[in-house]
C-alpha cells in the first residue's frame, strides 16, 4: 500500500474512533399518546462538549434524556453511545435514612466503594497489590475532600454534611443527590433543570463546576446565565427535530434569529414570483397566442417547492393588573426583629419600602430570606420593633409550595371562581388567558397540567387583588425562557413594589434595582451589583492569601508607556478583526440551504470554524482588557 492509501486508511480508523467516541442521535421517531415528540430527530454530540438542551415546556427535553439512558424504547431511529459509557442524572431525591450526607456522597462512586469493600477481605497479594494500585489510579484517597467541596459548594457546612439525610426536607435531598452524581462524575451527565432546587449561590457555583466537569454534559436548563456560563452549544428541539449550534445562548440566539430572516425574506420573495406566475396565468390562459406560456407557468408552480416563512408560537404573556397609587412609604420597620417561638433570626431592621420599588434579596439559604418575607406579608409577626404599612395595603406573595398546594382535581377555572364567585366566567376566562392560560388548559385538572402551567395559575392567583407590594419566591422554576422572559416585561410594567428572591441571575439583573444583602442576622443594602456579588460568592471558598505588602512601582518611562499604548492598538485591531470573522461565519450558518442534508458535513465545518472564532475572541478580548488596565495603571502611577 502506497503513502497516500496508508495516509487514507490511518485518517479514516481515526475518523471511525472519532465517530465512535459521540453521542448519536439518528433519525429517531416517538410519540407520547398519539402526539408525535420526535420525527426523524437526529443530534451528534461530541464527547467532552458542554450541551444546553432547550425548548419549550411540553416539546419533549425530559423525554429525550429518558430515550437517552434507555428507559423508554424507541419507535424509530437509532441512539448509540461510546462502549461502557457511564450514564448520570438526579433521577430523584435520596431517601431519608439515618446515613450522613457525606458517605451518601461517597457511596454514588459505586467502584470505589466495592474496592474499599473487597479490600477489607481480601487474602491474595496478587488482589490486594491490584486492588490499590486501581485504589489510586480513580484518586479514592482524596474522595472524602472531594464530595465534602461538592456539598458545601451546594450550601451544606461541616456540621451538616455529618447529619443523617433524614434532617432534610425533600428539596435539600435534592442537592444531596445531585452532589452525589457530581461526585461519580459520570462519562455522560444529564441535568434537567438542576437550579430548579438551588438559591442563588448553589446556582453560581453550579455554573463554575460544570465549566471544569471532565466529561460530556447535557443539561436541560431555561436559565439563560447558567447557558451563557457553563455551555459551549445549544441543542434546540422544535417542530420534533433537534438542531445543533455551536456557542452559549446568546450565540444560538443570533445564529436563529439569522436564520429565521432569512427563511422569511426566501419566503417572501417566492410568494411576490408565485403571485406574478399566478398572475400571467389568470391573465393569459383563455388567449389561444398566450396558452403555451401559460401552461408553461403552470407547470413552473407546480414544481416550485412551497418555502416557509418561520411560525412564531404566540406569544408569552403576563398581564398584571394595576394598583392605585398609595402614598409613599407602603411599608417601614424601625429596629424591628423577628424569628420564631422566642428566637430572633434578624434583628435591628431599619427597613422602608416605596411602591416603585424592585428590591432583590441575596444571602445564603438559612440566613433569613423567607423570614424577612414572611415579615413583609404579615405572615410574621414582630417580635419587638415598630412596623408600619399602608391602611389600603394589598400583598400578593407567590412560593414554590403555593404552586404545590393546588387542588390537583379543580381546573383553573374552578380556583378563579372560587376566589372572585361574583365575576362571569367570560372575565375569569380573559384573566387566565391573559397568563397563557387557553381554553384547553382553563378546563383542564391541575393535575394534568405542566408544571410551568401550575407557575402560570399560582402567579395569577397571587397578583389577583392587584397587589401593591408582590412578594416572589422562586417565581421561574418551571417557566420556559420565553415566559421569564414575558415576566421581565410585566414585572417592568407594573406599577406596585416588587422583592425578587431567585437563582435567575438574568431576572434579578433585569428587574432589581436595589439590593438587599440578608447575613449574619441583618438586613443591609448592597451597595455593589450583581456581578461583583458573583466574584465574591465564588472566591468565598478559595483559602485567601496572606497580604504581602509590595513596593511602590517606579513610574515607567515614556518609552515604556509609549509601547503599553501601541499593545493596546494591537490588541484592540485583533478583537475588532476576529469580530469581522465572527460575523461573517454567522451569516454563513443563516444560510437555509447550509442545513439541508447533502450539506450536513459542510455545516459542521462551519460550525467548527464558528467555535474556534469565539474561542479565539474571548481570549483576544481578555488579552485587550489586561493590555488597557496595564497601560491605565502605568499612567496613573
């Protein structure tokens, strides 16, 4: 065999191991009671890569993770995996036994745990000698270090990662199952909606793990910051196919908006040709001179393939009603405290409230957040203080329980009539719909309802009295990104006093604009944003380091400035051509005739290119903004 043929066979046993090593999803068919989720779906997910599976409520993302890790069979198509791929998820809290959260953690890595089990018996050298040597090979000696860093990065302290999991509640074992998972580090780790359970800082620390995760990951997730943070593609299913993008959130956003206007100018254009055939046709089909070319343009209609202009879904919604104006403050508490059966858990509240308000609550679970709102609502009474509030005061308070505590037999029509009987059912019916909630699901029971749905009506029900002060807690668990996006928009508009308490980094940055910071047993205002409070969750946990007191620099010369200055020209022309780059890769991939099926692989191509851009821009923007602090502190010194 020749250079070239042995060239050519090398590149392919590549090529086919390459191959091997992905998640494939091809042309795959099935269907939930007679409505079709997926048809002729097919995916390649490449392993290592960091995926963001997305769609809306209903379109079947749970579904595929099921088809994925073979509890459910398929009814067509094929989905393959590496050979002794190891498959994780939180399927389900752990129980509530008596055994600590940390050897609950410690025990999801089920090898080595059979090691350490054998070698309590084990009597052959030979076994034994193999038996460590694997012992060290998987790292089992720092394993107890590594889960007890999982479990605080979710929120638990020493103390409690000793405790039995039988001390928690149902959602705290939640994130002692996704901690233990975490720890197996799995080859393929599936994710559906693991912020869901988490407040704010287990979110953020979520998002720094997965960057440094070692295997694949696919997360189903609707928080666009965690997708922006933690992904470097997106896998949109809709219309019962799966697309790929390459890129966080933000990139797939642009490329399908691209592609979409694209779609819709082809479909623009092949209407006004249709219409001027069309139009000869009416014309000319009854002039025996003109008949020829007119059964010609005939004929040319019916070969044109009819192209599509995209359907846009209806739109989200969420429509508030309005609050008369109270005069301002609506609430004030001065040295206030407050707790529970004699115990104070915030004290010295010096708090006051205006009706144009957006104020969100941060701090860590357990310091006091709910107590503070239970406060806020009148659900809490103080323990010592002055608390003041509005005669005409109306609250509308929405947690994730209230969601929980529907009557899963009623419909939403029964919960509005049981709660404004005097309205007719044609007014009770605009308010549902007026929260995306149609005809089918007003008739429909709770308990057939998704849970973005529940979120719909519980939302409805706590903004019904037109509240002046909205108390929400955790209100985008189970919304799509297109809801929360819908909440921005009517929480923007409202005209009555909001306090936020979320994981959703793009709704508190979208809606707050004053910070509260609940710790150490008070509540005091935030005087940073919400950035600078993520630096500081994340470099909580990092062991600081001994201040050393430097010199005083020297002033650099003017040479050395000049140089400084002639960097940053240089950086800033290679982020501004890398932009170029990037722009024109991204209206290569809006080309509709690129995702067509003999196309496929020069797709990935571009793709590929499209993701070595963005890699090479991030750095090249890191290295601009180094390059401008570096000359802005030699100018200054």
């Amino acid at each position: 065999m020749g250079l070239m043929g042995w060239k050519g066979a090398i590149d392919a046993a590549v090529q086919l191991r390459h191959t091997a090593l992905m998640l494939r999803i091809t042309d795959i068919n099935y269907a939930v009671e007679g409505r079709p989720l997926f048809r002729e779906a097919s995916a390649t997910i490449p392993t290592g890569h960091k995926v963001g599976l997305i769609g809306r409520n209903g379109a079947g993302k749970t579904t595929l993770f099921k088809l994925i890790r073979g509890e459910l069979v398929l009814e067509g198509g094929a989905i393959s995996l590496p050979a002794r791929a190891k498959i994780g998820g939180v399927a389900q809290e752990v129980p509530g036994n008596e055994v600590s959260l940390i050897n609950t953690v410690l025990a999801a890595d089920t090898e080595r745990a059979d090691l350490l089990a054998e070698a309590e018996t084990a009597t052959d050298p030979g076994r034994i000698s193999d038996i460590q040597t694997r012992l060290t090979d998987i790292d089992a000696w720092s394993a107890e270090a590594r889960a007890a860093s999982i479990l605080k990065g979710l929120g638990f302290e020493h103390a409690e990662q000793l405790m039995p999991c039988s001390a928690f509640s149902g959602g705290w074992r939640m994130r002692v199952a996704l901690a233990a998972v975490l720890f197996a580090q799995p080859d393929y780790l599936l994710l559906d909606e693991p912020t869901n359970y988490l407040d704010l800082e287990g979110a953020l620390w979520l998002e720094a793990y997965l960057v440094k995760y070692p295997h694949t990951v696919m997360i189903i997730s609707h928080d666009r910051e965690l997708l922006n943070r933690s992904v470097g593609a997106i896998l949109h299913l809709e219309d019962k196919q799966l697309t790929y993008y390459t890129g966080n959130y933000d990139s797939f956003a642009a490329q399908r908006a691209a592609k979409r206007a694209v779609q819709a100018a082809a479909a623009k254009k092949q209407d006004l040709r249709r219409a001027h055939l069309q139009g000869f046709v009416d014309r000319f089909k009854a002039k025996a001179s003109k008949a020829k070319q007119a059964q010609s343009r005939v004929k040319m209609l019916e070969k044109m393939v009819t192209i599509r202009a995209p359907e846009d879904a209806a739109r989200t919604v969420f429509k508030f009603p309005e609050p008369e104006e109270l005069s301002p403050p609506i609430i004030a508490t001065e040295s206030v405290s407050v707790g529970y059966d004699g115990t104070i858990v915030l004290g010295h509240l010096n708090l006051r409230i205006d009706q144009d308000d957006r104020i969100a609550l941060l701090g860590k679970n357990g310091e006091g957040k709910s107590t503070l709102a239970k406060l806020l609502s009148a659900r809490l009474d103080p323990m010592s203080g002055h608390m003041v509030s509005s005669n005409k005061l109306r609250i509308g308070f929405f947690a994730q329980h209230q969601v929980d505590e529907l009557h899963v037999d009623e419909t939403p029509l029964q919960h509005l009539m049981r709660e404004r009987a005097h309205e007719g059912q044609a007014k009770l019916r605009a308010r549902l719909a007026s929260f995306g909630l149609g005809p089918d699901q007003a008739e429909t029971d709770v308990g057939r309802l998704s849970g973005g749905q529940k979120a719909r009506l519980s939302l409805l029900l706590a903004t019904l009295p037109a509240p002046h002060l909205l108390i929400l807690d955790e209100p985008t668990n189970h919304l799509d990104i297109e809801s929360r996006e819908a909440l921005v928009e009517a929480l923007t508009a409202y005209s009555g006093a909001v306090i936020l308490v979320s994981h959703d980094m793009h709704l508190l940055s979208m809606v707050a604009d004053r910070l509260w910071l609940v710790k150490d047993g008070r509540v005091k205002p935030y005087e940073d944003d919400l950035q600078a409070y993520r630096k500081m969750l994340l470099s909580d946990s990092k062991p600081a380091k001994p201040a050393v007191e430097k010199p005083k620099p020297k002033r650099p010369s003017r040479d050395a400035i000049l140089t400084l200055r002639s960097e940053v020209r240089k950086s800033e022309a290679r982020v501004t051509k890398l932009n170029e780059m990037r722009d024109k890769l991204a209206k290569k991939l809006a080309d509709p005739t690129l995702y067509e099926d003999a196309k496929l692989g020069e797709m990935e191509v571009w793709q590929k290119k499209y993701a070595e851009v963005m890699g090479a821009l991030e750095r090249a923007e890191s290295l601009w903004m180094q390059d401008l602090e570096k000359l802005e502190t030699a100018e200054n010194a």
